[in-house]
C-alpha cells in the first residue's frame, strides 16, 4: 500500500524502514554480484556469510514493522541503487586481477551506508519509544559493523 504525505515523525520513520527493507534486498543481490566476482576463497566466504546475515536482518525489519504498527511494504532506495550500479560498472571495466579489490570496496561503500542508515533508525525509534524496534535495529546495526571491520581487514590483508 502506498504512503501518503510524510507529516510526522511517524510517517518518517515508517517510510525509512520501508526503504531499508529495499537497502536490504539490493545488499542481497550486491553480495551475490560481489561472491562471483570475488576470485579469493576467503572473501567470497565473507560475502556468503554477510549473505545469511542479511536474511537475518530482513526478518529482523519484518518484525520492526509489527513493533511500530505498520504495514510491511517497501520504498525505493536510490542510493543503495546507486552503490550496485556504481560496482558492475566499475567491474566492468577494470581487469579480472583488480576484482577482489574491487568487490571488498564495494560491499564497505554498502556498509557504510547501511550503519549511517540504522544509526539514524535507533534514534529514531528510541524518541518514539519503541524500545522493542531499537533493539531489533541495533541487532542489524552490529551485523554491519562487524561486517565493516572484516572487509576492511581483508582488504588490508589483500592488498599487503
Ligand atoms: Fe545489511
């Protein structure tokens, strides 16, 4: 069902879990792009593992929309959009050896959007008092950030 007018802080945040709902989805597919572009065993382990992780963390914002009251449905996401387009067409046109690199800074770029956009989220849910969503978000928000320090490592360890 389509959302009318944002007014409140409600409407907000109702629209903003529905966006990360499609944040999620097109994490899902990035990961699948990136696993098979990714030629290293281990980092293609990273992106299946964040892969599951991700089906957790949809779950998990299924159940904020029942802890808020609100319709589960999704809104786009134009900038997690952006960060897939922006891999395939870097991968594209960059040699096959540069690919690891390449997906292992592609999937921080999604991280990092996706701890600004939860960060963002629990504040949101604690002012309204729904303790019960804070905790579900600050669950995905950790995922993520565990994810993000991973990537990096690899990517150190990759490139040393
Ligand atoms: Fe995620």
């Amino acid at each position: 069902m389509a959302q009318q007018q944002i007014s409140t802080p409600e409407d907000l945040i109702h629209y903003q879990v529905r966006s990360a709902l499609t944040m999620e989805q097109h994490s899902l597919e990035a990961l699948d792009e990136l696993h098979a572009a990714a030629k290293d065993a281990k980092i293609k382990k990273l992106f299946s593992h964040h892969a599951d992780e991700t089906r957790e963390q949809i779950a998990n914002l299924t159940q904020v929309f029942k802890e808020l009251g609100f319709d589960e449905s999704s809104a786009p996401s134009p900038a997690t959009t952006g960060i897939k387009n922006q891999a395939a067409a870097l991968l594209e046109k960059a040699e096959p050896k540069l690919h690891n690199q390449i997906a292992l800074m592609s999937a921080l770029g999604n991280e990092h959007f996706e701890i600004a956009a939860y960060s963002g989220l629990i504040l949101q849910a604690t002012t309204l008092g729904a303790s019960g969503a804070a905790k579900l978000l600050q669950e995905n928000l950790d995922q993520e950030q565990h994810t993000s320090e991973e990537l990096l490592s690899a990517l150190q360890e990759y490139l040393a």
